[in-house]
C-alpha cells in the first residue's frame, strides 16, 4: 500500500511517539540536531536519544544538554556499552522505544520543529496502515548552508519491482517506522549497512510505505558521513573510488537480500511464492556482480560464465562484463570519463 500527500489535521487520541535520535561520533552536529529534537511541536512524545559508544565527546554534550532539558516530552537517555554498528544500534533503539510510530533522526542531521506532528497526521489519514514513512529533504553542507532539497515520491511499481530494486525511493534519513513491524519481524541482521532498505521491504510486505511531499529534515553531507565521498584528483582515481565504493556496496546488498529471504520466511505462503524467484535472482545477480568486480582475475572469469550461463542473463550488459574481465577499474574509468562528457 502506498500513501502520498495526505496530510490533514486530526483532533482525535494522538498516538505514543517515539523520537530516535542515534548518533555516533558527532560531537561537532550533535548540538543542533538535540535541539531540533527537543523543539518538536507533537506533544505525546518520547524523545530516546541513544549513543554508540561514541569514541569522541558526543556522549558527553548529550548528557548535559538533556540534563537541562525541561521541555514536554518524555526524554530517555541510553548509551550502547560497546559500538553496536548500525543495525545493531536500531535493533536496541526499536527494542527500547514505547511509540507506535519510532521516527528515526541522525546525529548529524536537523528535523523540522513540525516533523513528528505531520507524519503523525499522514499516518492516521492512512488509518495507520502504513509501516513506513518518509519525507523529502533539504540538503546542507557541515556548515549548515543549504545546497539543494531532494525528492523521492514513492514508486508506483509492483511490490515484487521495489524489492528487486531494494525499495530505493524511500529515504533513511527521513524515515519513521511503527513499532508492531519490528515486533512482527523481530531484529535486523546486525551487520546490516542499509537498515532503510531492510525495513522498507518488511514495510511493502505488510502494511505499506508512504511519501510526504514536503522536507521535513535537513539531510547534511559532509566527509564523516556515509555519503559524502572524498574528492579525486583525477580520472583514474575517480575510477578507483567508484569501483572500491562498489563494492563496498554490493557487501552491504549481500547482507540485505540475506535479510529479505529471512524476513519473507515468516509472511504468509502467497508472498513467500511470490517472492521466491525475485530474491533468487538478486543474489544471484549479487554475486555474479561481487565476483566481477573482484581483483581476481580467476574470479572474474567466473562471474563472466555464472552471466553468461545464467538461466536469466541479459545480453544488453554482456560487453560491459566482457570490460570488467579485462580490469573494473577500466570499466568504472569509462563510466568516469562518459559522465564528465555528459556534464560539461
């Protein structure tokens, strides 16, 4: 089930929610990102605020800004005894939280003061069927300047076209999740990277995923954050970052479609039938990409015959393949190359 832009305002019993602010290693944000947490107009509120053993003074501003908090909301302090790693971190913040609904906030990133109010009114307008929600974003730079917004409406494909694709038109630093999901699916894999990507698939397979149309968070991208990439000197370089960002990526993947296999195991038998040869299919494709992307040549060779071979292989791609036998790093220098055409 898919939701857009439905906001109103309800009168009725406002639910339980809970404000997750997770942060790691942010001392320098983690100032702005409290206080736009503490500002939130929604009244029936937790705020939990929970550290992974952060190494530098993160922990320590937290603890004495909540100490002089004396606003409305419930505050709830934790600190992981040991660095958890992502999902680990979200499987202890969605055990810890009481709300329904659990919106997720960065330590690095700044919510608008209305943020929980307007999802809570998107939620109930969809009578809370919805499991996931997320909205547009601004983007700003570690100083806080504005760059841009982005907007990711959700996708109007079929449910089985968002898994295959991993469910990339929602977005994890605007996400809010309910609490019954994770109670129905039970725990994230705990080496899970893309924890969006993971609960964005038990969402579409249960009681849906909404868009709202408007940012409701200040996304930062600066040199600490997962998105931000350090600057290349040249193209061969450029090519040497994309190809080891790559694959980077495609361990993280692995570890999500292990998840989705997992979680499909306990929806009911005409989803798991559904779902059966879409998962087959992306590890596959997975795995025949891990293997061409390898410094091995040996194992490049065996990801161009698990392609070729392959009972769904798709012709349109076999010369790049070919390419990446002969070296990825040419590959990626040629993606390099073609996209620095593209924009000049």
């Amino acid at each position: 089930m898919i939701l857009e832009n439905a906001i109103e305002s309800f009168s009725n019993d406002r639910p339980l929610v809970t404000f997750a602010l997770l942060s790691y290693n942010q001392e320098k944000y983690i100032r702005e990102s409290l206080e736009a947490a503490f500002s939130q107009t929604y009244g029936n509120m937790e705020i939990l605020v929970s550290d992974d053993c952060s190494a530098d003074n993160t922990f320590e501003l937290i603890s004495e800004l909540c100490k002089n908090y004396t606003g409305p909301h419930r505050l709830v302090i934790n600190r992981n005894p040991k660095n958890l790693g992502l999902g680990g971190h979200i499987n202890t913040v969605l055990g810890m939280a009481n709300g329904e609904l659990v919106l997720f906030a960065a330590g690095d990133d700044v919510s608008e003061a209305s943020r929980a109010d307007e999802i809570v009114n998107f939620w109930l307008h969809g009578n809370k069927k919805l499991d996931s929600i997320w909205s547009d974003v601004y983007i700003i730079d570690e100083n806080g300047v504005l760059l841009g917004g982005k907007s990711s409406p959700a996708s109007g494909e079929s449910a089985r076209a968002q898994t295959q694709n991993m469910v990339l038109s929602l977005m994890g630093c605007s996400h809010a999740t309910t609490k019954r999901l994770y109670e129905k699916f039970g725990a994230l894999r705990a080496d899970i990277v893309y924890e969006d990507r993971a609960i964005a698939f038990r969402a579409l397979w249960s009681g849906g995923i909404g868009h709202i149309g408007k940012p409701l968070v200040s996304y930062r991208i600066h040199q600490g954050s997962i998105t931000g990439q350090a600057e290349a000197k040249n193209d061969h370089e450029s090519a040497v970052n994309l190809l080891r960002g790559y694959r980077v990526h495609l361990r993280r993947a692995y570890s999500v479609i292990q998840g989705y296999k997992a979680d499909a195991a306990k929806l009911n038998a005409e989803f798991r039938t559904e779902l059966a040869d879409t998962l087959e299919i992306m590890e596959r494709a997975n795995k025949v990409e891990t293997l061409l992307c390898s410094a091995v040549f040996s194992d490049r060779l065996s990801g161009l015959r698990m392609y070729i071979f392959g009972r769904r292989a798709c012709v349109k791609s076999a010369v790049g393949n070919i390419v990446k036998l002969v070296s990825p790093i040419l590959w990626f220098r040629l993606k390099v190359i073609r996209s620095r055409n593209l924009s000049s």
